[in-house]
C-alpha cells in the first residue's frame, strides 16, 4: 500500500475511533503512562503467506533473540495474515473480525509490523483495536515516513535501492547494457512501490520491464534476452494478475529458462539459481525487532527510539552461479560472502592428505633407507669378505717365512731320491750285460718322486693362491697328513713328539674348501709348535686327532699341545681381529681361522689343556653322502 492508503487510513482510524471507543473498553484493558509495566507479550503480525520464507526466516531470528535475551519470559504471538496475495478491504475486515475475537481479554505488550504491508495493515488496526499499546514496525523509507509520526509507534527503515544493486551487476560485468526486472508490479509489491521512479533515474542503463506479465511469457522472454544483459528478480507471487506462486519457486522455474544471470535482493532468494547481490537478510531484521522489543518492554518509551536506517543489506553470491557465468570473486563488492562454494579436495581433507603424505613419505623414507642399508650391507659383507680373504693371504705369506726350511725339506728328499735313482739307473745300464730291471726299478723310483715332488709344489702353490677353490669332498685325515708332511722340519727341529689318533672307523669326510681348511689346521699347528718352542719344558707334545659323531652328524679335529698354559682372560679374546700376545704377531690368524671354519658352517674353540698347553677343537658338519659312501 502507498503513500495514499496510509493517509486514508489515518483518517478512517479518526472517524471509527468514538465509535469503537466504548466497545474497546470491555475489550482490552487501556495501558496508561501511569502503568507500572507493559505486558510481556508480543503479536508479531507478519504480511507473508506461509510458504514465504523471508517471513519465516524473520520470525525465526525474532523468537530466537527473544528467547537468547535471558529476560523475564515473553510470550510471542504470531499471526501470517497473506496480504501480499490477499489484499481486498474485505479480506482485511475479517483479519481484523479475526483479531478481536482471538484476542480478546489477552494483554499485549507491543505490537510487531515486520514489513511495508504489515505496517499498512497494523497501523488501523491498531487504532481500532489496541490503540494503547506500542508498536514498531520495518517498512520503506516512503511509509516509514508517515508513520514515525504517530504516537506510540516506531521502527526502522528497509533501504534497498535499485542503484545499488545495478553498480553491483555493472562490477562483476562490465558493459552492463540493459536490466530485465522480473516480478510482481509495484502496487503489489509494497516493499518496491518507488522501483519505477528509481527505475528512470538510470539514465545509461535500459530496463527491460517484465513485471506483471504472466509467468509462461516470462519464462519466453528470459530465454532470448541480448548480451550484457542482468536479469533482475524481486518478488513473484502472481501469474499475470493472479496469485500463483511462492516467489522462491518462481525463481527456480526462471533460472531454468534464462540465458542471462539473475541478481536478486532477497537472501532467501540466494541458492535457488540466481547469482546473488545485495541481498535482505531476515535474520537480521527480525533480530533487530526483536531487540527493540524489548527495550520497549523493559519500559522505554518509543517517543525516545527514533526511526532509523537498519544495517540489513550484505553482499551475498552463489559460487555455482558465478562458476557458471564465468564471474570472478574478485570483481565482487569488498566483504562479499561467497556461499555453496565446493571445496577443493584439499580443503575437504586437508588433514587427511598431510597425514596420508606424511606416511607415505615416512614409508618412502624408511623403504629407501632399507634399501639403501640392505645395499651398504651387501657392499660390506662382500668387502669384509674381500679383507678376509686376502688377510687369509697374507697369514699364509706370513707362514710362508716359517715354512721354507720345511718345504726346501721336503722338495730335497724327492730330488736327491731322484739323482740317486737316475745314477744307479745308468750303472745299470753301463755294465756289459745292462741289468733291465734295475734299470726298470730305478726309472718307476724317479718317476714316483718326480710326482712326490710335484704333489708338494701344487700343495704350497694353492695355499698361497690368492683364488679359493671350490669346495669339494674331503678326507680330513688325508689333509691332517698333508699338513704333518708340511710341518715335519718345525717339529723335528723344536724336539716336538707328534701323536696322532686318527679315525678310521668312519672317514671325516666334510664338504669344504681344501685349502682353507688346510690353512686353518696349518695355523694351528704352528702356532703348536711356536708356544712350544718358546716353552721350557723338556716334553713337548703335538696332538692331532679326529672323532666322528655319528647322532650328532659331526666330525671334531682336536690340536692339542703342551705349551705354557695361557691365561683364561687371554682365550676370552684370542679369536678377536688384531688380538695378538706375539711380539712380532699381526693378531689376525685365529680370527681368520674362526671366520673360515663358520664360514662352512662349523665351530672352532679353545680350551686350557690341563695341566699345560691348550687344545683346539674344530668341530665341522659330517658329509652325509660320504658317510654313507663309508658303510
């Protein structure tokens, strides 16, 4: 209702007030300045049908702040009268009829007019029925200007300028040409009764005037409207010229059809399709009736709450829509507040995806750092075995010293055999009669020591090769005595009595590398022989012996000697690299051995050997092919 409706209705209330007076009088109680208090209670008249969502928004926020105020309690009435598709004079006798009866003997503190149509309705009303009691109101700039002057009412200003929201539009698109307004015609629509006078005032702006048009037209022209074109939306709630729809679903059914972005100034309009804009918010203006409310009820008069402008207008935008027109957030109006935007999957599982990296880099961390250990692993056991091996060389160069009087020993005999042989063999032949089988005799000698002399040469050559052989089957009894053959000279020379106790019940047959093994028994006899030599006593004992342990699968070699008996502490680290009690000792040969020795899956130790001397025991796993092959 406009400006002229509202002067009638002042004018009406003065004539039907000394009629009315008298039947108010038994109606409702008059309040007067000298009350104590006003009644906490509210009437919240609310223009809106019921299926509008701003007056339900508005109502919500209303009740919501009364009842977070902690105040004393207020009753909250409310009635949704639908003068926005139903706005006869008939229609708003009965409203009235309705009201007189409904609250008849029910006190109210203050009256609530939540709109343009509801402050037109309420202010005869009121008059008529309840012209005591206070009331506020939310209208137009227009309306709420005739009403700031009547006593007892008060409120706020709903500003909502057309300007504003084209500005807007023209920022987020610019060579903004031409606006459509959709809706309902201004008489209609009592929030926008001005938007025709605001309408000529943009001069450089064309209006594309569908208002009041039938909705099936509408939905046509949407549809093919120009480029640089904004679709403004207000309020529809008629069909051409007939109440049809709740203005939410209209929206929806436009934004369908349009070819352009729709802008609207309702927040409850916001996610139905349109892009947004300067927008109402219910919540804000029911919670600021609701707060002065209740000012006037804890009894502040509303001669002292002037009219004023309500903040209720914010920026916000759909960010479907915007996506969908290609409209960036940057060109959004400062403080703008972006809604239904879908967020990154960085931003849904943020947590989730730094925990899922940081385990997965945690476990790419851990799998390189495996790797990289399992590889520096792999270099070290090949390079520790290297060292071993050629340590394992230089211990047998080391013995080579100590073995060349033995070996010049041995390699002797064969060749002095064979000079013998071969000058009998030629005495033999000078006689007159040449005696054929001595000479026969003689030859099968040089041969037999020839090949004596050359076992020993292959023997020494591969203990001092750098390249291990390969591990075959062997008789440890036969490389004990290969051993003993080597190191007669030492043992003869050092007044050494060997002792040997060799089984032959089953052969000690092992798989093993020969001339490792040769190596380890060597080294254990010599170094026999050496603490012995600097011993003082006069019996100087070497024993070598093996034992088949036929349950437990194994073959012992013991050494044992009966040289200085040697401290327990000393045995504790004999078997440690580079542990030596010899002055010139390079403390490496028994580590060798051990490693050797486990190397084929074996076990070398020692013992004291009472009452002197000590004893050696290698004890290595029996062949069982060759110890079957024995029975």
């Amino acid at each position: 209702m406009g400006a002229e409706r509202l002067a009638f209705a002042a004018v009406s209330t003065r004539l039907l007030w000394g009629v009315v007076s008298c039947v108010f009088a038994c109606i409702v109680p008059a309040v007067t300045p000298g009350a104590e208090s006003l009644p906490r209670s509210v009437l919240f008249l609310d223009h809106n049908d019921p299926g509008e969502a701003f007056g339900q928004g508005m109502s919500a926020a209303f009740r919501t702040t009364i009842s977070a105020s902690g105040r004393e309690h207020v009753a909250i009435y409310a009635e949704t009268l639908d003068l926005i598709r139903s706005s006869s004079s008939r229609y708003k006798e009965i409203l009235a009829s309705y009201l007189r009866e409904k609250y008849r003997g029910i006190p109210i503190g203050v009256i609530v007019a939540p709109g343009t149509a509801a402050l037109a309705f309420m202010l005869p009303a009121r008059a008529e029925l309840w012209p005591e009691v206070p009331a506020i109101f939310v209208a137009n700039p227009a309306a709420a200007a005739e009403a700031k002057n009547i006593p007892g009412v008060t409120g706020l200003i709903r500003r909502q300028p057309l300007q504003a929201s084209v500005n807007t539009a023209q920022a987020f698109m610019p060579g903004l040409k031409s606006i459509a307004l959709v809706g309902d015609v201004p008489r209609q629509d009592y929030q926008r009764a001005r938007f025709k006078q605001q309408i000529a005032a943009l001069a450089d702006v064309e209006i594309i005037d569908l208002t009041g048009l039938r909705v099936a037209e509408v939905l046509q022209r949407v549809a093919a409207l120009p480029n640089h074109t904004v679709i403004y939306f207000t309020t529809l709630t008629y069909d051409g010229d007939k109440p049809a729809y709740v203005s939410r679903d209209a929206l929806v059914a436009i934004a369908r059809a349009a070819n352009r972005p729709i802008i609207v100034d309702l927040e409850t309009h916001v996610g139905y399709g349109s892009v947004g804009g300067l927008v109402a918010d219910p919540g804000a203006i029911g919670s600021a009736l609701a707060r002065l409310a209740l000012r006037i009820l804890d009894g502040e008069s509303t001669s002292n709450i002037p009219v004023v402008t309500g903040d209720f207008v914010r920026p916000i935008f759909d960010a479907r829509q915007l996506q969908k027109w290609g409209i960036s957030e940057r060109s959004l109006p400062e403080g703008s507040e972006v809604r239904f935007r879908q967020p990154s999957a960085w931003e849904q599982y943020r947590w989730q995806i730094l925990l899922i990296a940081g385990a997965l880099l945690l476990q790419t961390g851990l799998i390189i750092g495996l790797i990289y250990e399992h590889r520096r692993r792999q270099i070290a056991e090949a390079d520790s075995l290297q060292r071993v091996n050629e340590l394992a060389r230089m211990n047998r160069f080391a013995t080579a010293g100590e073995l060349s009087a033995s070996i010049a020993h041995e390699i002797r005999q064969p060749l002095a055999a064979i000079t013998v042989s071969g000058q009998a063999g030629l005495s033999w032949l000078k006689r007159q009669v040449p005696n054929l089988d001595e000479v026969r005799n003689a030859l099968e000698t040089v041969i037999a020591e020839g090949h004596h002399a050359d076992d020993v040469l292959k023997g020494v050559r591969a203990m001092f090769k750098h390249e291990s052989t390969a591990r075959s089957e062997v008789n440890l009894n036969e490389l004990i005595q290969q051993v003993i053959a080597v190191t007669a000279r030492p043992m003869e020379a050092n007044n050494i009595l060997l002792e040997t106790n060799l089984t032959n019940d089953v052969p000690p047959l092992v798989m093993a590398d020969p001339v490792q093994l040769q190596q380890v028994i060597l080294n254990l006899v010599m170094n026999a022989v050496e603490a012995m030599s600097r011993s003082g006593h006069e019996k100087r004992i070497l024993g070598l012996r093996t034992e088949v342990d036929r349950p437990a699968e194994t073959v012992l070699v013991r050494v044992l000697d009966s040289g200085p008996r040697v401290d327990p502490k000393v045995i504790e680290k004999m078997f440690q690299p580079f542990f030596t009690t010899k002055a010139s000792g390079m403390g490496m040969g028994l580590s060798i051995c051990k490693t050797i020795v486990e190397a084929h899956g074996g076990l070398l130790t020692a013992n004291p050997n009472n009452p002197h001397g000590m004893e050696f025991q290698i004890i290595l796993p029996l062949h069982r092919y060759g110890a079957n092959k024995s029975d």
